[in-house]
C-alpha cells in the first residue's frame, strides 16, 4: 500500500487552525498560572478586585479544557490523515463545523469568566454555579468535538472498507480509541450540564443533587485525563521510535494498551470522590480495583519504550545495563521534550498510585499535592510530548523547516520547563502532605497557625511558576516561528515501523462491537447501583426524578 507521505494541504489547514487556538490558550492559561503562584506566596494582591478563583477558573478551562482538546483533535487530523489518506471534502467541512463550534464556545465560556460570572473552576460541579451562557459555552465546545470526531469515525470506516481485512493504520486507530473514550465519557458531562446544571442556573429547577452532579462530572473528569494522555502515547508509540532511527517494538502491544485504556478508564471515576459521604465503601473499593487495572497499560507502555530504546541502543552497539541511554539523539529536541515527558511520569504515576490508595488518598486529597500531582502528569508529561509533537507538526503541516537555533532554543525551553516544575510541583507535593490547601484563595488561610508551614513552599512553588511562565514565552516564540516565519521547506511527519520480529497483529483489535460492549457492561457494572442508591437517597425537599 502506498503511502500518503505527506498531509493533504487542506487537511493541514485543518489541522492547524485548532493548533493556534491550542496555543492562543497556552499563552492566556499560563499568564493567569503565574499570577495564581504570585498570589500564594503571599507577596503580591491581584488588582482590581480580581478573584482568585476567577484566575484559577481562567487557568484550569484554558489549559486542561481548550489547550488540550484543541491540540488533540489537531493532532488527531493530521495523524488520520497522513496514515489514512487525505479527507473527504465532507468530512472536512465537518472538521471545520467540529472547530468553529468549538471555537466559538470557548469565546462565549471565556467571557463569562473573564467577567466574574463564572468563577466556578475546571471541575463546575455543584454546588458552584455560573452564568447560563458559561454552560452553554461548554456545551458548543463538546458538541463540536463530537462533530470532529464522527468526522474521524467516518474517515476511518472509510479507510477500512477500501481496505477489507486489513488492521487499520497504527496512528488512525489511536486516534480513533481516542475519540471513542472522549464520546463515551463525555456523555457523563453532557449530562450533568444539560439536565442539572444548566436549568439550575437558569432558574427552572430551584437545587440540584449535588452527588449526582458530582458523579456524573468524574465519570468523564477521570477518562478525560486518559483522553489527554493517549495522543501523548501515540506520539511515544508510534512516532519517536522513527526520530530516534529504530522501530516500534510491537504493534499489537500498542493497541492492547489503547483497548485496556478504552475498557478501563471510564468506570473508576470514584476515585475523585473517596472522601465523598453517600457512595458505598464497597463500590469505592471496586473503583479502586478497577483503577489499578488502567495501571496496567502504563506499565506495558513504560516496558514498549525501554524496550525501544534498548533495542535501538544495541542495534548501535550499545553494551550494558544501560549503555542505551548514550546512543540517543539529546540534540534533537523532538526526542528530547518527550523523553523528559516520559521521565517525569515516573514520579508522576507514583504519585497516582498514592492517590488512587483509598487510606493515603486521606492524607492528600483536596491538598496543593493533587496539584502537584497533575502539574506533573498533565503539566509535564502531556505537555512536554505535545510540545515535542508541535516541533514537527507544525513545520510539516505550515511548510517550513525548523532551523537549528529553534531546535537549540526548544532544548533550553525542555530543560527551563523541567527545572520549573520540579521547584513548582515538587513544592506543591511537599506543602500538600503539611496540609495546604488547593483550591483556596491565600486570604482564607493566611492567618492560620499552619500556614506559617507552607508559606516557605508557596514561595518556591512561586519561583518554579516564574520559571515555567518564562518556558511558555519560550516556547511560543518557536510555535510562532514555526508557524509563520521559519525558512519554508519540507519537514518530515515522521511514522514509525514494526520491528521485524514483532508478532503479526491480529484482526481481533479492530472487533469494536466488542471493545464498546464490554467498555459498556464495564460501566453499567461499576456505576448503576451506586446511582441508584444516590437518587433514592437523595436529601429531603428533592422532587421528580430527585435530580435536583
Ligand atoms: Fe491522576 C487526580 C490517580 C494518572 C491527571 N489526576 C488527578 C487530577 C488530575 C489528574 C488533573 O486515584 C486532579 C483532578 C481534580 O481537579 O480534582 N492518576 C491516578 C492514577 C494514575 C493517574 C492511578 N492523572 C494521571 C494522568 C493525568 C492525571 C496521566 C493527566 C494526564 N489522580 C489519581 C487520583 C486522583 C487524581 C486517585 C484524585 C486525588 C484526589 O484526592 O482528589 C495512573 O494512570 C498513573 C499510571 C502511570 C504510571 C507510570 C508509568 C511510567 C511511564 C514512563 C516510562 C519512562 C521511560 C523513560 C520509558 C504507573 C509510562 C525512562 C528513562 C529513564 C532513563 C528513566
Ligand atoms: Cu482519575
């Protein structure tokens, strides 16, 4: 089969136009980031009567919400369409209905904030309320998403019946589990926001159940994180193996891992809410079961890349336990930002572990640890790869080439993020397991006998949010460069091969009737009773289907 080599230039507009506005909310998202730090080491007010919490809203939706799904689905595109051939002008245009969508809905979402109406944080969960227009925001930007991904969908089944008995393309069939975790799990959110929270805010129904809203958001919050971290996967899977000259070390190991993602990353949502009163310690416990198993496919996936590397290393004539690690390419930031990403994670998932351990998770939950926590996983890890990721991406799909001041200044922006989080989230580990709070204006706690404890760290968590706003500014000068003003040229998108003596991959893996009906029971198994339960107990004075 030949290969289609080379993005579609329509598809690449396509693609990039969501990168921008990925970007756009990185500068925004990271300035209300470094105001956040400022504000809890105590030495500086926000002016203008600003809230805290209006900033700390901005920050979350701007970089966990918008940077992330519009990277992704950028990402998303460009990959199906460099394995999977060009798009149709149909599922294009529905591409670009998927970006206005969405684009608009974030305007609307971000000026409610912006504005006071909405200081309600990332999460929104009742009992916060906003405006009206903040939830239907929300809602276009889901809608929208939606729309892309059945756009994938269609592309894909394309592809497939052109291609009868064939496994699909490695990268389209990430892309595609992605897409089916995002609309599977998004439908919780979708829920909470148009059956609860939205009439609430309205006015038609006067309370809501304020467990159920909360459930339904982390059905989709924990999936959501999982639907952030795949495209980091796709990049470490099937792309860096080809940065670094070797080959992907098995191609059926990689979708196992997205199927155990599928099947596992929906029913375990309980383990935001351990603390919560209302939920049965037994179905907590079976959560908590069910999250150690979506362990598992990061585990396979830390085994996949040091055997990558390995076998890259020794194919170089690499001897020892870790002799590898000097055959790789440190000068090539498109390896570098995501190795460090990978680096980082290792920590980061132990920190997960502590979290997802119901008698530890009492000793960190709803403290600046959890931030810390997400600071690597979300703020490294992800981010780092996207950024490796855009260090090709954009260049391939605007026509350019970068130059090597760019790649050496993408290598001082990989090292200045790294140092950055490790002052910031390291701070917030250590500050969290003293008891600082997350979530809490410095004003509620400053003149607590603790907060003499934590105010030492919340200066360091200050510094390292410097460090890291500088790393944003650093790196959006080579976005930009990339974008419109490196010397024009080919830059290669580049696509991994399976090492040769890995095992064929069986057909099985493209059996989604199968993969969706278990990820199906899986939920119903884990979530039913438990709602149940919620909405006969609901408190007194609850009416009708005793959702509100
Ligand atoms: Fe988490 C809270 C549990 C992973 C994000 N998490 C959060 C929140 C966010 C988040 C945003 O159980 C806060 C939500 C809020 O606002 O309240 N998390 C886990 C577990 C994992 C995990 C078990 N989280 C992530 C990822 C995220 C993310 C990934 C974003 C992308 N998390 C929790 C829990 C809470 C939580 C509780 C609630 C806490 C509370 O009390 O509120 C696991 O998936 C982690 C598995 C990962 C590993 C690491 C494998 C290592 C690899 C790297 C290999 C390295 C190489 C290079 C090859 C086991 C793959 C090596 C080279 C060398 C030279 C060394
Ligand atoms: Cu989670």
């Amino acid at each position: 089969m030949a290969e289609t080599v080379k993005v579609d230039r329509r598809d690449a507009k396509l693609a990039l136009a969501y990168i921008y506005v990925a970007f756009i909310a990185l500068g925004l998202g990271g300035l209300a980031g470094l105001l956040q730090t400022l504000v809890r080491s105590g030495k500086f007010t926000l002016p203008a009567n600003i809230s805290y919490y209006t900033i700390l809203t901005t920050h979350g939706v701007l970089l966990g919400l918008v940077l992330t799904t519009f990277f992704i689905i950028g990402f998303q595109f460009a990959a199906i369409s460099r394995t999977a051939g060009t798009f149709s002008s149909r599922a294009r245009f529905f591409g670009w209905v998927g970006f206005w969508l969405m684009t608009i809905g974030t305007a609307v979402t971000a000026f409610f904030i912006l504005t006071g109406q909405a200081s309600v944080l990332y999460t929104f969960y009742a009992p916060l309320q906003a405006h009206p227009g903040f939830y239907i925001g929300l809602t276009l930007v889901v809608v929208g998403s939606w729309i892309s991904g059945f756009s994938m969908f269609t592309h894909y089944a394309r592809w497939k019946k052109a291609h009868p008995g064939e496994v699909g393309p490695l990268l389209s069939f990430m892309a595609v589990v992605n897409m089916v975790l995002w609309l599977v799990c998004s439908l919780g959110v979708a829920a909470t926001v148009l059956i609860q929270l939205l009439p609430w805010s309205l006015g038609l129904v006067d309370r809501v159940n304020v467990l159920v809203s909360r459930t339904l958001f982390w059905y989709f919050g924990h999936p959501l994180v999982y639907f952030w971290l795949l495209p980091a996967y796709m990049i470490w899977y099937a792309i860096i193996p080809k940065i670094i000259g070797g080959k992907i070390f098995s191609d059926s190991l990689a979708r196992l891992s997205f199927i155990l993602f599928l099947l596992f990353s929906i029913p375990v949502g309980f383990h935001h809410q351990l603390m919560e009163p209302g939920i049965d310690p037994f179905w907590k416990y079976v959560q908590v079961v069910l999250t150690f198993m979506v362990v598992i496919p990061s585990l396979m996936t830390a085994f996949s890349m040091f055997a990558t590397f390995e076998m890259y290393g020794r194919s170089q004539g690499a001897v020892g336990l870790f002799g590898w690690l000097r055959k790789l390419p440190w000068g090539d930031a498109r390896f570098f930002a995501p190795f460090v990403g990978m680096v980082f994670f290792i920590p980061a998932g132990a920190g997960g572990l502590v979290n997802a351990s119901h008698q530890l998770d009492q000793v960190v939950h709803n403290t600046i640890w959890v931030t810390g926590h997400f600071h690597l996983t979300l703020a490294t890890t992800v981010v780092l790869t996207f950024f490796g990721g855009a260090y090709w991406l954009i260049p391939h799909l605007s026509g350019r080439m970068m130059t090597k001041a760019m790649n050496r200044l993408a290598i001082i922006q990989t090292i200045v993020w790294a140092v950055g989080m490790c002052f910031m989230s390291g701070a917030m580990h250590f500050a969290g397991l003293l008891g600082a709070p997350r979530r809490s204006a410095f004003s509620t706690y400053a003149n607590s006998p603790q907060a003499l404890e934590w105010i030492p760290y919340q200066i360091v968590q200050a510094v390292g949010g410097t460090i890291l706003f500088i790393g944003i500014i650093l790196v959006l000068v080579i976005v930009t460069n990339l974008a419109f003003f490196a010397p024009k040229g080919e830059t290669e998108f580049p696509v991994a091969e399976v090492a040769e003596q890995a095992e064929r991959t069986p057909l099985a893996f493209e059996n989604w009737k199968l993969w969706i009906g278990i990820t199906v029971v899986l939920i119903l198994l884990a979530y039913t009773i438990p709602f149940i339960d919620m909405i006969q107990n609901a408190p007194p004075g609850s009416k009708g289907y005793k959702l509100w």
